[in-house]
C-alpha cells in the first residue's frame, strides 16, 4: 500500500501551467518541509514575460469560456471536484508537506476547499437576472456577467481552501484566472490544477505562475487585461495591491489580517468555551486570521477559564504531519517563531504568567510549545496578529469595556463570543466591528458562511450566495417594446 507520504510525492509536479503547458525555469526556487527543513521539490523562478504570457492565456480562452453554458462549467467544477474527493489523501499529504499542518487536519482541509468547488457548481446554476418595468415605459433587463480574467494570490496558510474559494465563484460566473501561489507552498495549487485539466477544463483558464511575488503581482496588476484581482495575504501586502490597481481600475477583493477578539462571560459554559478556544485557535498551529488574537474573560471567572483553557493546551500533541495523534505542527518558517517570541516577551513583561507552554519546542526547528497566558496588557495583540500557538488571556469587568477594547482595533475579521445570554449576544454581535461574529462556537469557515472582513481586513466576500458577486458584472439591457 502506498503510504500517504508517497501519494502527496506522486501529485507533487516541478512546474508552472500557462495555456494547459507545463512551464520550466532555468532559475528555481526551493520548497522545504517546515518540519524538517528538508527541501521536498523545486518550483521554476519565473518572472514579466511568462506573467504577461500567462495573461494572455487567460484572455483569449476567456471569451470562450464566458460565453459557455453555465451549466456545462457547473458540471466540469463537478468533475473537477470528484477527482479532488478522489485525491483527498495525496492531495493532503502534499499538503502536509509543504505547509507542516498535521495530514488529518490537511485531510479537512482538502474537504473544505472542495466544498466550494461544489458549491459554485450550483451557484453557476443560479446566475439570476431580473426584469423591471422601466419609469420610461421600457423593459429592463440585468444580466450577472463575469468579469473578465482575473489574478489571484493566495497565501500557504490554506494552499487548497484559499484557491478554491477563488477559483469555485471565478469559473462558475465564467472567468479565467492567473493564480500566483505563495512561494512556500505552490505544489497543492499545481496539483489541483493538474485535476482541473483531468476534469477537462479549457486550456487557458487556469493559469499559474510562480516566483518573485513583487515582479509576478507587479505585472498582474499593471495589466488592462487582467480585470480583477483576488488577494488573501497581509495587509501591507494588500494595500500596496490595491494602490497598484488604482491606475487600471480593477475590481478588488482583499482578504487580509485579522487580531480576533474572544470574548467569554461569567454566564457562559467555561469548558465548552474553552474547548472551542482550543479548535480556533490550533488549527494550523495558530497560523489563521479568523484565529483568537486575544481572549478577554470576564474577571470572575477567568482564572478558572484559564486554568481550563491551559489544561487541554497542554495535552496538545506537537510533532510532524505524518505521526501520530499530532495536532500542532510546525510554523511555517523561522521568522515566524520570532514573531511569536517576542509577543510572549512582551506579555511576560508586562506581568502575564505563563500557564503553560512558554518558549520554542524541546524538538527544535520551526516548533513552538502551545502557550497560554494570564494577565497582561493586551494593547499588542490588538494591532498585531501573532500568526502562532500563543493565547493570551486578559480579565474584563464589563460589557461596554470589552466591546471597546474588542473594537480598538485597526482589524475586523473574525470575532467570538461565549454567553448563554441571547440578548446579550445579539446586541454584541450587532455591535462588534468584525466581518464575522462566531457565538458559542470557535469554528466558523464553512463554503456556505459569507467570509471577509470590516476596517483594515478587507473587502468583499467569499463563500455563500454572496461570493460570486465578486466576479459579476451587472449587465442592463433595455428594451423599448412596442
Ligand atoms: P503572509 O504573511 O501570509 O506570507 P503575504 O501577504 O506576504 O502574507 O503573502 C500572501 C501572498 O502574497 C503570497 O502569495 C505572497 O507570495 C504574495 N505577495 C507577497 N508580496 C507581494 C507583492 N509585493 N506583490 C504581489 N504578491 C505578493
């Protein structure tokens, strides 16, 4: 029996696709295991002049392809989305690899990310328009069309998920696409687009280019053919994107950073809100934007929630993809660990005692022991996400407070609440700055939950009935009838 290790390999292709052809590079960059360091394969350095043909690829298959039958794009995302089910076990073995999350949490992943190809089969389905009588005496009719090609960079956190929340709306509304994968993990994109070939997607539709992100975005954004760029990364990322295409005009979409707030009141189950503080904030080792940033717990109870929290923190499994029982991995790179290192310093000095965890993991490499904190000023992770297994817990004394201290934040992504108050969720939820609110639950990504954020985390929305109006045109005709 081939082991899940040897079926990620299998998938695993050395190349970019531009116009359905595998594309090479005499320059390379190196893809490591973050939990090894081992290099596991090579992706071609590419640069301008393979975007720009990348581009064009996608502009001339585009008229074709928008111009399709709906249904038929439904049926090839169908297809597409039936070779992924079938892949699920390399596709998350690759996964694994290249980003370090344990293969069954990958395994999730890759059910996940399907969920929106299979979604967006039926959204393609649903292109409604609309008839208006017109004050002119005329009939109106609105017509949702795509876009045109579109550029999409996706970040290594969710290689699978994030492309296919892109790609699921793109090609439904009938859209091509250049997609630029993060440097650290472009195998799972190549794979996936490989299946999509198989699933008998046009050539020219999905495009995808890798090396220097700079140059690569550079001339994705610059160009009037490209209409629409879709970005999930870093807000300084994001914003420098979208001043890039201000000259063009492009419709935008900006998935970016969150510092999401956890709130936790007296009246709520402390061991259920503990263990969902565990299930969002773990997943990916702390490497999410909808993960808690900062846990506020009302002050009477928040030493108990905290010695809860700390106790389930601490029988968390750290270790490698393949081994078992592991639930935390390894950060995705070392920078990475300076982040986390520094914010634990910075609690540690303003006086949070640390419950358990505390610094770098006895294994070395990329891997930080899960850490809870106690106390504190909290002013950092407001600003700041810590992208890694830290959970800072700070006692509130009242509702206003925790809600202004919730809000100062530049970031409005996620946010959770524990209460078993309905009212008290209901007018917190309302009030919240957040693109999402998750209460009395720490998971809230599914393909049928609108996802985006409010403030400095973005704009725009995947998922649910609401993503593919990302990649639509609304369309008028008028007809004068007699
Ligand atoms: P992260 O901190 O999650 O790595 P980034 O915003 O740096 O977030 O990266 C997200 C994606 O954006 C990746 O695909 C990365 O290669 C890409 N990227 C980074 N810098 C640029 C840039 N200047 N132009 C275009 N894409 C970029």
């Amino acid at each position: 029996m081939t082991s899940p290790r040897d079926a990620g390999l299998k998938l695993l292709r050395e190349h970019a696709l531009i116009a359905g052809n595998p594309v090479t590079g005499a320059s390379r960059i190196a893809v490591d295991d973050p939990a090894t360091g081992d290099v596991i394969g090579h992706v071609p350095d590419l640069g301008a002049a393979e975007t720009e043909r990348a581009i064009t690829a996608a502009a001339d298959a585009f008229p074709d392809w928008s111009r399709s039958d709906p249904h038929a794009r439904a049926q090839i995302l169908r297809d597409w989305a039936a070779l992924v089910d079938e892949n699920t076990d390399g596709l998350a073995a690759l996964m694994a690899l290249e980003n370090g999350k344990p293969f069954a949490e990958a395994k999730g992943e890759v059910a996940y990310a399907n969920g929106f190809l299979k979604w967006f089969a039926g959204e393609a389905e649903r292109l409604l328009g609309e008839t208006q009588d017109s004050p002119l005496g005329h009939l109106i009719l609105t017509f949702r069309q795509a876009v045109g090609p579109c550029a999409l960079i996706t970040p290594w956190n969710f290689p699978a998920a994030m492309l296919t929340r892109k790609l699921g709306p793109a090609f439904a509304a009938g859209c091509t696409a250049v997609v630029k994968p993060a440097s650290q993990t472009p195998f799972t994109a190549i794979a996936l687009a490989e299946l999509a070939d198989r699933a008998g997607l046009p050539k020219g539709v999905l495009n995808v280019v890798t090396g220097d992100a700079a140059t690569i975005g550079g001339v994705l954004t610059a160009s009037p053919l490209i209409r629409k760029l879709s970005f999930t990364g870093s807000t300084p990322v994001g914003r420098k994107l979208a001043e890039q295409c201000a000259p063009t005009l492009k419709r935008v979409s900006m998935e970016l950073g969150g510092a999401a707030p956890l709130i936790v009141f007296t009246d709520a189950d402390l061991e259920h809100a503990a263990e969902e503080t565990v299930k969002g904030k773990f997943r990916n080792a702390g490497q999410t934007c909808v993960c808690p940033n900062r846990v506020y717990v009302e002050a009477l109870v928040a030493a108990e929630y905290a010695r809860v929290l700390a106790e389930k923190v601490a029988a968390l499994t750290v270790g490698g993809a393949f081994e078992d029982g592991v639930k935390v991995g390894p950060l995705i790179e070392d920078k990475a660990l300076d982040k986390v290192e520094a914010h634990l310093a910075a609690l540690k000095k303003d006086g949070a005692k640390v419950l358990t965890g505390g610094g770098r993991h006895e294994r070395g490499g990329r891997f930080f022991q899960p850490t809870v904190t106690l106390g504190g000023d909290d002013a950092l992770f407001r600003e700041e996400e810590t992208f890694g297994p830290l959970v800072p817990v700070f006692p509130f004394e009242s509702e206003d407070e925790v809600v202004a201290k919730a809000n100062d934040s530049p970031f409005g992504l996620a946010s959770y609440l524990f209460t078993r108050d309905l009212d008290r969720a209901m007018r917190i939820g309302r009030r919240i700055e957040a693109g999402m609110c998750g209460v009395n639950t720490g998971l809230i990504s599914t393909p049928v939950a609108p996802f985006g954020g409010v403030k400095q985390s973005g704009y725009g929305r995947e998922g649910s009935v609401h993503g593919i109006d990302e990649y639509v045109d609304v369309k008028a005709v008028t007809l004068a009838l007699k």
